[in-house]
C-alpha cells in the first residue's frame, strides 16, 4: 500500500507543476483578455471534410445525419458503417458489443469525450450504456490517421470509435432544459432529461439522466422439423438508470479545462439461447458503472501544446441464477473492477509543415470476485507513442511507434506472465491534385492485444497460458469529396478501401450465454476485405432536399491455423461475407421522411462451417418520420419510428431471436 501512496502522489505533485508552469506560461499570452470574432463553422462540412482527407479509413455520423437517417440508437448508427459487426441479443437495452473488420470487439477502443473506455474483465464495452439523445457525433477510426495530438491509450487499438457528447447550447440565454419521452412496443418507455447552466462568462455545466424499462417479451416462430409453434421472448425485462455531469472551463482562449461524472445503473433479465424442450431461464445480472474523468489542454507560444487526463472507473456486476445444481438451489458471483489512470501528451509544431507528439499513459486495474476459485489479479499497464507527421497541401504522412508494457499479478494464485512490445504504424495520403478533393491513402498497423482477466483466469475457460494476439493491418483506398453551393447537387463523398489483416494467436470469444464465454485461440486467421461508403445531398426545390448514403463490406476472413483441420479456411465465427446498409431522406417543410435497410449474408455461429452452425442472412428494413416546430418559445420535435418494417424474424447471435416489428414514438421539447 505504500508504495502505491507514493506512485499516486508522484503522480498528483507531477501533474500539479505542470498545471501550474502551464498557467504562469499562460499568463504572458499577449492576446490575453482581448476580444477576438471568429467566424462560424459548420461541424457536419468540417467532419465531411476530415473523412475525406484523412490518411486512414475515417467514418463519421454528426447529429444531423444520426436524425437524417432514421437512427434509433448507437448501435444502430454503428451499423450504418462499414466492416462493422454489432452482436446483439436482442430487446431494447440488451447487451450489444461491436467488431470491426472482424478483429474482435476487444481489438476496438471506445472513448468518451477523449478518454477511453475500459473493462478489464471481459475487455467489450457494452455500448447499450450510452445514450444517443446525449451525442453530438460518432467517428470511427481503423488504425492510426493525422490526427496525432491523443493519449497513447487511444491509439492502441485496431480500430478507435468515440463517442462526442453535446455541449451547451448557451449563445442566446444562460440556462436551457431539455425534455424528452419515447414510448415503444413491448413495454419499451424511455424518459431524458437535460439542463445546461451558464456559471460565469467561463464556466457552465450541464446534468443530464435518463431510465430505461422495457418487457421485451416479444413473439417469435420456433421450428422444430415440421412442427412450428409460436412462442414468446421470456426473462426479458430489463431497467436501467444513466446520469452525468459535466463541467466546462475555459481559462484563458488558450485553454480548456472539461471534467465529467458519469453514473450507470443496470438490472436485466437473462433470456438465456432458445433450445427446443427448454426455453425456462432464471439467470439475472445486476449492473453499476461510476467513472470520473478530467481533462486538461492548452498551448503555448513556443509552439507546444499540452494535454493531461485523468480518470478513475469502479465497476460492479452480479450474476444470479437459479437451479436444483447449485449449493442452497441459486448462484451469486460478485464480480469489482477499479481502474486509476493518467496520461500526459506534448505536441511540437516547429514548422507549418512538421509536427511530432510524445504520449505516456498509466494505468492500474484490478478484479476482485467472491467466487472461490476467483485469483483477483490486478494489472499495470504502461504505454507511450512518439509520433511524426508531415504535411503539405498534397501530401501527409505519419509515422507512430507505440510502446507497450503489461505487469501482471495476482493477491491470490497463480498470474498470467508479463508482456512487452514494440508497435508500429504508418499512414500516407496524396492529393494529386489542389483544387479537387480527390485523396490516395494507405496504411499499415501493428497492433498487440494482451488477454482479459477473463480470458486469463475465470469461469472455467480461462486460461493464465493464452497467447497474446498480435494483428497486422494493411489498408489502401481513395476518396472523393463534393460541395457546391448552387448546384443540384449539394454534396458528394465516396470512400473505397481494401484491406488486409493478419491475426496471429486470435482470441475468440464464444458465448455460452450472455455472460459466461468460451476462449478459445485461433493460431493464424486471414481477412481480406473490400469497403464502400457514399453519401449525397440533392437540391430538389426550394426547401426540399433528398439525402442519400450507401455503405458496403465484403469480407473474406478464415481460419488458417492447420490445413488437416475440419475447419481450415472456413469463415470465423459471426463473420458475413457481405454486409451493408442505405437510407434515403426526403427533408421538407411539412414532415421529413427516412428510409433505411441493413442487412448481412449468412454467418457461422461457430468455427467449423456446417449446416447445423449456419445463420441465415437478412435485411432489416426502418421508417422514420419526423417534424420540428415552435411552441409557445419552445423548440420542439415529434417523431416516430418503425424498426424492422417488414417483420422479419432473424438471430444475429444463434438463438437469440431478434424483435419483430418495433414501433416507437418520441416527443421531446427544449426551453
């Protein structure tokens, strides 16, 4: 214990002198208390245009094009882009976690306004814990692009989606509330509340919450050789509550000082996979997620720029089930995570040209559990990145090294051993030509993902000897981009990528059911891929326009490990061949219309590619309509949504049936 007082309070007094060098550096600003106009910029052509010239496959959802499309939820929005797979177990606020370019849920980062999410636990992050009614943007990143000013933990991933929250909206008044209410089939009622406060000309605030419930005892056809019956979903309730605070500071127009407190609260019923004869569950899992985070950017004169952050996470889940096999007829695992960590970055401009950043990330986590045979580990993870980037009106380049450093152990049993390496990763765009937005990029990445403690050590499947997967990514592709201000077409982007990865030693996480996994290592797979995204915006009439957007992924990714296995070169498991989306919006003055589809080829619920594991594919098909008016000096907005129009019954995960026809209406109202 001592010593770790005294790693936190090198760390504290560390921080501390650089806060305050910042400040008295901060205090020669010369420009300093003056008033400077600048000139207004719209965030969905800023975003469109950092797609489009990005150096890495870049995608991106504002909060217009989230509403523009007919987007329910965040993983709604995530399937809308592509060489994305999004498990989920069906029912509004089931557990839903996501795989891109088939590398596996743990090989993808999420941050939350600029910090990372972790669960050293099970290593996915269950994106049904956030709320779209409080993001102002979604970008998702595969590998390593220009934008090189970022803690080093966000960077040590295949691929990073972060998630934006909304800041205040305070340019006309000093406070503003916000209201809103979704009612939906299957006992779905979901309530959101927001309020942002203006404190001083340099401080506001905003809290915001939100509860959840819903039955989710929907029907599905259960067919078992010629008999088919109907059935209903059972042990499906779920609730949760969500809060959070944030604050926003602003010292100086050098500086931004942003803290956050985010609390989660989750009870759900377990349905537990279909099987014929035995449809009963009792499994439960109970659910508490508190973090608080700080964040700390400004620059200096001199051409650096500076850029703390510090957070602390404590998670709790209880698993319950009951049964005549368990001692006094019912299980409890109690299950406690904690992670302290901190991050300092530099960024050096020296040229207009050339800039180079250096990163360093702590971080310490930790698993204690009730189960007996529980060994709580603990972990501390060291990681830094030294980047350099070039760029001119045609060309950007950047080159990245990341070092990675695991010290793993154990208060009791046996640990898993340590694991070091060095990764690194390149990025590369061309533009041939100055006046057309017409991009060239490749890219490649090294990346090293340890095992979780649950792969590690529980539930009978870990293993302290799984290997560590290392992944290579190879990316090349081009892009377009669009704008005019009188034409009939108002924007265009198109994007083409092709890639390829190679995974040694891939961990697969096999459900059991929705909490325990099967761990299983898969020496050599191969993914070759191909992706296509596009979008346009038309000029019809006055006040009409017509928005568009396509998404494509063709994936061919198979295991390689022993050509006398039964499974040799067949397609991993959830992995489809083809996969896709579209929608299409008509905005008017009377009310806007969204239409959209996805869909995915057939999958393998297992490695062996066999009849008895095959998932038939589907098309999900959505309608959205909605209207945004003033009422008595409020701005209000009415909508309603179908979700799967045409009623298809379909599994993403096997077994797990997925809703019917969902409807949903909201109405939500801002003062």
């Amino acid at each position: 214990m001592m010593w770790r007082m005294k790693i936190w309070l090198g760390c504290i007094s560390f921080f501390i002198n650089i806060f305050s060098l910042s400040a008295q550096m901060t205090e020669k600003d010369t420009i300093a208390g003056k008033v400077h106009q600048i000139e207004e910029v719209t965030v969905n052509a800023s975003s469109n245009a950092r797609k489009v010239s990005s150096t890495a496959p870049m995608q991106v959802l504002s909060r217009d094009q989230l509403r523009q499309q007919g987007v329910t939820d965040i993983t709604d929005a995530l399937r809308r882009f592509s060489g994305v797979n999004v498990k989920d177990y069906g029912g509004a606020g089931g557990m839903k976690t996501v795989s891109v370019r088939s590398l596996g849920s743990q090989h993808t980062s999420v941050a939350y306004d600029g910090i990372t999410i972790t669960d050293c636990q099970s290593g996915q992050i269950d994106l049904s814990r956030f709320s779209l009614d409080n993001i102002k943007s979604l970008s998702l990143t595969v590998g390593d692009n220009d934008d090189i000013f970022l803690p080093a933990r966000t960077v040590a991933s295949a691929a990073s989606l972060r998630l934006q929250t909304l800041l205040p909206e305070l340019s006309e008044k000093d406070s503003r509330l916000k209201a809103e209410i979704k009612a939906g089939a299957f006992g779905m009622v979901n309530s959101f509340l927001r309020y942002d406060r203006r404190l001083s000309g340099k401080v506001s605030m905003s809290l915001s919450g939100d509860f959840m419930r819903a039955d989710n005892l929907y029907p599905f056809t259960l067919v078992n050789g010629k008999y088919v019956s109907e059935e209903r979903r059972d042990n499906n309730y779920i609730e949760n509550y969500r809060g959070e605070w944030n604050m926003y500071v602003r010292p100086n127009v050098r500086s931004v000082l942003d803290g956050k407190v985010y609390y989660y609260d989750s009870f759900r019923e377990l349905p537990g996979p279909v099987i014929l004869y035995n449809n009963t569950s009792d499994e439960e899992l109970s659910e508490r997620n508190f973090f608080s985070q700080l964040h700390y950017q400004t620059y200096w004169e001199n051409n650096l720029s500076l850029q703390i952050n510090g957070k602390f996470n404590w998670a709790y889940s209880h698993y319950h089930d009951e049964g005549a096999e368990f001692p006094g007829g019912e299980m409890n695992n109690l299950y406690y995570q904690r992670e302290y960590y901190g991050s300092a970055a530099l960024l050096y401009t020296p040229l207009d040209a050339w800039a180079f950043s250096y990163a360093a990330d702590y971080s310490f986590n930790n698993l204690s559990t009730n189960v007996a045979s529980g060994v709580k580990p603990y972990r501390h993870t060291v990681l830094q990145t030294l980047t350099a980037r070039y760029r001119t009106p045609h060309v950007t380049v950047t080159a990245l090294m990341l070092g990675s450093l695991y010290m793993n152990g154990a208060k009791k049993g046996e640990s898993a051993v340590n694991a070091r390496r060095f990764s690194p990763s390149f990025s590369f765009s061309w533009r041939p030509w100055e006046q057309k937005d017409i991009y060239v990029r490749a890219s490649y990445k090294d990346i090293f993902r340890v095992a979780t403690f649950t792969e590690n050590y529980f539930d009978r499947w870990g293993s302290r000897d799984l290997k560590p997967e290392v992944a290579r990514q190879y990316n090349i592709g081009g892009t377009y981009g669009y704008t005019s201000s009188v034409s009939w077409l108002a924007s265009a982007h198109l994007s083409l990528d092709s890639y390829y990865n190679y995974v040694k030693n891939k961990i697969v996480a096999m459900p059991y059911n929705m909490f325990f996994w099967t761990m299983v290592n898969l020496g050599h797979v191969d993914i070759l891929g191909v992706e296509a995204n596009a979008d346009a915006a038309f000029r019809l009439a006055a006040k009409h326009r017509l928005l568009s957007a396509l998404s494509y992924t063709y994936q061919y990714a198979v295991d390689k490990t022993d050509a006398s296995s039964a499974y040799y070169k067949d397609q991993i498991p959830y992995t489809p061949a083809h996969s896709g989306s579209c929608s299409l919006g008509w905005e008017n003055p009377y009310v806007n219309v969204s239409f959209h589809a996805t869909g995915v080829s057939k999958r393998y619920s297992s490695v062996q590619n066999i009849q008895a594991n095959e998932l038939e594919g589907y098309v999900e098909y959505g309608l959205s309509l909605y209207r945004s008016f003033r009422w008595k000096k409020a701005d209000c907005l009415l909508r309603g949504d179908i979700q799967n129009l045409g009623n298809k019954q379909y599994s993403i995960v096997k077994n797990y049936p997925m809703p019917g026809r969902v409807y949903k209406l909201t109405f939500s109202i801002s003062i």
